[in-house]
C-alpha cells in the first residue's frame, strides 16, 4: 500500500530529524493514521512557553487527500474552534488547495507558524479575529492566560 509506505517514511524522517518546536509520536502503535504532536508555543507570540497537544488525522487516501489537523489542548487564536474540537482551518489543508506533494513536516511548521503570524482574514473564530485587528494587547492577553491555563 503506497500511503502506508509514504507514511511511514514521512514519520521516521519527522522522528530522526523534527522540526523546531515540534515533536511526533503515533498515538497508537497499531496505526499510522492517527499521529499525537506536542507542538511549543512559538518565541514572541502569546503562546511562548507553552506546550500543546496537537492531533494528526491522515486519510487513507493520503497524499492525495489532505489530513486533519485539530488542537486537543485549548488554545485562544483566530484560526481554531474553540470548541472540543479544536478544529484548525489551513488554507493548505483545503481539499481544493492541498497538493499531493506536500509533506507532513510543511503542514506542522505551517501550523506553529501561525501561532506566531495568525491569519484573521482565514478565521474560523470572528470575535478572536476582531479582537486580534482592534485590540492586539487584549488579544495577546487573554491567549497568554489561556496558554498558562490550558497549555503544559
């Protein structure tokens, strides 16, 4: 199977050579598909310091459809749910945008670089967005709190 093989490769270039800030484990050793990333807050941004568990879903179909990436550790930003879901939206994981080309390890640095640069043109939460245009030190605030609140 050509995912599996694609996977697994991806994983153990991720586990011998990670980026920075982000470490890779499979949530269950009996399956590829489902990966755990403990991703840390990045240097000047409100999320410095913290840790977060961010989960990995891969399609069967992958690389040709896009995985899934949500945080299970509450996490106060423009771009992700703020529900239990901790849906993020990427533009770069949209079915329409997603390129078989891309790998794992873009995705997660993609990811942690919005925690530092968030996007609120492309927000899933509109009063975190607003918030972040009008009143950045509020904005920075209230992610910082929830950083030591909810982020290990």
């Amino acid at each position: 199977m050509g995912s599996q093989k694609r996977i697994a490769k991806e994983l153990a270039e991720l586990t011998e050579s990670p980026p920075a800030g982000i470490m890779v484990e499979l949530a269950d050793e009996a399956n590829l598909y489902e990966w755990k990333v403990h991703m840390e807050g990045p240097e000047k941004s409100p999320f410095h310091k913290g840790k977060f568990l961010v989960k990995l879903s891969l399609p069967t179909e992958y690389p040709f459809k896009p995985p899934t990436v949500s945080f299970a550790t509450k996490i106060y930003h423009p771009n992700v749910t703020n529900d239990e879901k901790g849906s993020m939206c990427l533009g770069m994981l949209r079915a329409d945008e997603w390129k078989p080309s891309s790998k794992i390890s873009a995705v997660l640095q993609f990811a942690r670089q919005l925690l530092a640069e968030p996007m609120p043109d492309d927000a899933v939460e509109g009063r975190i967005a607003e918030q972040y245009r009008n009143d950045r030190s509020r904005y920075e605030e209230v992610a910082r709190e929830w950083t030591r609140k909810h982020a290990c």
